[in-house]
C-alpha cells in the first residue's frame, strides 16, 4: 500500500481503478518542409485556429450553461491565449523564415511558453500553463483530424491520475465514469481544480511525482477531503472508505428527511448552518442542503483567470444573483481575498518572496482603493435585494479596519448621491485569522458588528505552517491547543460585547470538531453545502450539556493529538452513526 499527500481542491471519496492519462507518446518531432511551402502550412495553421476558435467557443457556452459564466470565462481566457498577436507572430516566423511544419511550430512554441509559465515566480501564472497546453492541444486535434490522448470516452469508470490535466480535458469528463481526479502538479486555484470542484469529481492534485509507482488497474483511493491518495489499499484500508462511501448513499435519504428541519440539539439551543460558497450557481445547492444562508461568500473567481479588471456591473449581476436564489436568508459578502501574486490582470506588486505574509487580502484592497470602490459599490447595490452583509479578510491592525470602513462609508455616500437606493445600515464583519487580531479584538469589537473565525488561516498563522507544504503538513492541526485557545479568547471578547461569531473555516466541516466548538459557544458555522446534512444531524443527536463537556475537557488536553483523539473518541459514543463521515 503506498499513501501520498496532495492538496485536496474538490471533496468526495472515490475508489475505483487508475487510468494513467500520459501525453508522452503525442510529442511532435521536428519536421521540416520544403521550400516555397511556407504559404500553405500557413493557411493550414490560420485554419487550425479558426476550428481551435470555434471548439473553444463552443466549451464556453456548455460550461456557462452547466457550471456558470465566470467558468465559462476559462474558456474565454484561453480564446484570447489563442488569439494572441505576438504569439501569431512567432508561430509565423517559425514557418516563413525557419520552415517548421505548422505542427513543430505549435509545439515548440507552446511548449515554450508553458514551461515559462511553469516557471513564473508568480502562482497566478504558474497554474496558468495547463491552459496553454489545452490551447495546444487543440491546434494540433486540428492540424492533424487525429484527437490527441483525451479522455471523453471511458471503457469503465476510472480515476483519472496524470503529471496535469487541462482545464478542457477535465471540462469533457462524464462524471458518471469519471469517479476521481489526481494530479502530480497544479494547485487549489488552477483552473483544472476549480472545474473539478464545479463538477464534483472528487480531486487532488499537487501530489508530486508518483506515475512511476502506479498503473493502469491498480485500485486507487482519492480522499477529496484530507488530500489523500492511496494505492493498492489494503484490505483495512479499503473497508474503512467503503464503508465511508457506502454509509454517505445510504444516509442520503435519511438526511434529506431533516433538510427543512433546524440544526437544534436535542435539548432546543439553536446553531446556524451556513453555507461557503465560490460561485454563483451554488446557490440551488445551498437551498438543497438546508442551508441557513451564505457565511462566506468567496469572491475571488471574479478576478482569476482574466486580464481585465471585473466590472462594477460584473461584480453586481454575481452577488445579485445570489441573493435573490437565497430568498431573504443572510448573505455575508468577504472582500478580495488574494495575494497581489495571483492578480492576472495587472502587475501590483513586484514579485514577493513571501506572499502569505505579503501584499494579500485587505492589505492588497486599501493599497489599491480604485479596486476596492468597484467591489464595494456592487455590495452595496446588492445589499438593497436581501440581507447582504460585509466581511474583511485578514484584519491585522486598528488602522486596516478603519480604512476598510472609512471606504465602504464613502462609497455609499457616492451611491447616495448619485440618487442609487441603497440600505440605510449594512452589517460589516472582519475575519479572525492571524492571531494579531485575537490579541487586539478588544479594541476592535466596537466597530464591527460580527466576527467570522477563518481557521485555516488561524491554524496557519498560529502555528508558523504553510498548510501547502508537505514537508511540514503533519504539524498543521487545527485542534492544536494553542488555536483552541485563540478561539476561546476569541468568543470571550466577541459575547461580552453582544456580537455574533461565526466559524468559516474547514475545522466546521469535521462534525467532532464542529461539536467541540459548539460546546466552546459557537452558534454559527459556516462551512461547505455537502456537508451541511451530516453536521445537523450531528447537532440534532446531541445536548448542548454534551458539547459543552467535550469542551471542557478538550481544552485541558496539551497537545493536538490528544484532542484529536479524545474528540473522534467522543463523536463515536455519541453519535456512532455518522463517525464513518469523520
């Protein structure tokens, strides 16, 4: 058995056979033409891009359809990758001045540029080279008629491992043969991860180089929601996620059952379910799963994979849109949320050699207030069709949240006179995800009318892990007394001052931690649509007594394998029913 370690990018359990997707034997040779044909490979090469064009097209419009706009726009990306002048410009002084076949022109050319991008400094760009290589892919299908390795047609239904899949390839997957993804490169925002996560094909990706361990047939497990992966399991290993997967279809129904029920445990205190969202067409799952609401509205698709700034109109029709779907039920609005690394449109910032500790999140919003003011406009406008409220990633400083907010105040005062209709009072929170704002919160409290705990963050920041790097990933745990610790700081100063805390982040996805925090006093958590139905009735089998126990103890413990323990250990006397989903 041989277990590896990715980034998990969409949730799930799959087991089933690898189908190892190797591109290898597709490399185009050099060649060649004679003398006085350059005209015509040219002409071959205008029409492969006119069909490339038209094939791109077509993936926009079924993705718009069946994912939404903004990952349609992927395709619209690639378009303009495509249509590239300068680009244009080398593949045809390959072929007029160095004879290159049209075919060993788009090789070397866009091998070129994948491999620079591969390169870049910048993680915006980096991810960026599978959708050079689908670009490619797509002039040669047309250059040649033949299709090169591709994926749409499975003899049996597969997990699909490879060194990277283009967003294209993953785009054109029957999730009905498709069971799971893995990936030896990309990252949680490439544009092959956020299709994956679109279509629910459980995925991880950045596993590293492991083709030379695997086959084609061998059995393979993908843990979606760890970063798993597990070859050649054995018999244990196997029973335990059967187990998980068969318990997930057969409580199905079960679940749906108490959909439009509240998440109340059973002694009548009330929690919140919220849900996370990335996208607009998430909504529907949210109304499916019994959400309460939206706890974090993520907005940074609105800006990746695009060279131009997201319009005012933009931003609004994608917020509009989810307020209206979630009929009057809370809508919480984050601001931009990325590092100045992965901004495609424009160069912020030079390069950093530390962006998690650099120009990110609200820092990148007030160093350019020309972007905030169109993000906060289109809030505002939507905040007039529901309960829309807004939210400040990563608040270190006094200083930070009276910009955000003195920008937020003259924007709607902008609005106001302009003669645009907007709410009279917006709630405004700020993420708690460095432990700079645990230890000031007291002097924060009184300008903000909620708090949201993003413990990803937390846990990263707290405990000095990058929770990408392998090296060092078994030391990230969120139940590490210290982040317990900031959490109960956290709720202490927020409830003597009446203001509602939430928790956003992955820890309210497990249902032993969720229990723990709300036997902490946590009444909010937000975390992803699917796991909203297990997480209720986790909530609905137990007593606020129970929880507050588990608390109690948990916090005494001193390190977090001790809690970890103590609290799977818990869930299992519990509630014994839903431990194979922990």
């Amino acid at each position: 058995m041989l277990e590896l370690q990715g980034i998990a990018v969409s949730p799930g359990v799959a087991i089933g056979q690898a189908l190892v997707f190797d591109r290898e034997g597709y490399r185009i040779t050099r060649c060649l033409v004679a003398v006085g044909e350059d005209e015509r490979e040219w002409s071959r090469l205008v029409e492969a891009v006119r069909k490339a064009d038209e094939k791109l097209e077509l993936s926009r419009v079924s993705a718009t359809t069946k994912l939404g706009e903004r990952l349609g726009g992927i395709f619209s990306a690639q378009q303009q990758v495509l249509r590239d002048p300068h680009l244009q410009s080398e593949l045809e002084s390959l072929i007029r001045k160095k004879t290159y076949s049209a075919e060993y022109a788009v090789s070397e050319v866009f091998t070129k540029y994948a491999a620079a991008f591969r390169k870049s400094t910048s993680t915006f760009l980096s991810e960026r080279a599978a959708d050079v290589r689908d670009v490619e892919r797509l002039l040669l299908e047309s250059l040649t008629d033949q299709p090169m390795a591709t994926l749409k047609t499975l003899p049996h239904e597969a997990i699909v491992v490879s060194h990277d899949l283009t967003p294209g390839e993953t785009a054109g997957f029957d999730p009905e043969k498709v069971l799971g993804i893995c990936t030896e490169v990309g990252g949680s925002g490439g544009h092959t991860a956020i299709v994956a996560r679109g279509m629910e094909i459980p995925a991880v990706v950045g596993v590293g180089n492991f083709l030379h361990n695997i086959r084609s047939g061998d059995e393979v497990i993908v843990d979606g929601h760890l970063g798993r992966i597990i070859v050649s399991p054995d018999d244990a290993t196997r029973e335990h996620y059967q187990k998980r997967r068969l318990y997930r279809e057969s409580i199905a129904t079960k679940l749906q059952e108490i959909r439009d029920l509240p998440a109340c445990t059973s002694d009548g205190v009330r929690i919140e379910l919220m849900a996370n969202v990335e996208f607009p067409n998430e909504a529907a799952s949210c109304i499916a799963r019994g959400a309460d609401g939206v706890g974090l509205y993520r907005t940074e698709f609105l800006y990746l994979g695009h060279d131009q700034e997201p319009t005012e109109e933009e931003h609004y029709q994608a917020y509009a849109q989810v307020v209206r779907d979630m009929q009057n039920r809370p809508v919480v609005i984050r601001t931009l949320d990325l590092g100045a690394d992965k901004m495609g449109m424009k160069k912020l910032t030079e390069p950093e050699n530390n962006p998690f500790l650099g120009l990110r999140s609200i820092r990148l919003s007030l160093r350019n207030p020309a972007l905030f003011r169109v993000q906060a406009r289109a809030i505002l406008r939507a905040a007039c069709l529901g309960d829309v409220r807004v939210m400040f990633p990563m608040i270190t400083t006094l200083d930070e949240l009276r910009s955000a907010r003195f920008l937020l105040r003259s924007v709607s005062e902008d609005l106001a006179a302009e003669g645009k209709h907007i709410q009279c009072h917006v709630q405004v929170g700020m993420m708690v995800e460095v432990p700079a704002a645990v230890l000031m919160l007291d002097r924060f409290i009184d300008e903000i009318d909620f708090v949201s705990i993003g413990t990803n963050d937390l846990t990263q920041y707290t405990l000095a892990v990058d929770r990408s790097n392998d090296s060092v990933a078994d030391l990230y745990q969120a139940c590490d007394p210290a982040v317990l610790r900031l959490i109960q700081r956290t709720l202490q100063v927020a409830s003597e001052k009446k203001k509602s805390t939430s928790v956003c982040g992955e820890m309210s996805t497990n249902p032993a931690y969720a229990l723990l925090l709300v036997g902490m006093g946590i009444r909010t958590l937000s975390l992803a649509p699917a796991a909203i139905p297990i997480l209720k009735k986790a909530i609905r089998s137990v007593t606020i007594g129970q929880c507050e126990a588990m608390a109690w103890r948990a916090l005494r413990l001193s390190t977090a394998r001790e809690v970890d323990a103590f609290l799977m250990n818990q869930l299992a006397g519990l509630v014994p029913e839903i431990v194979l989903q922990a």
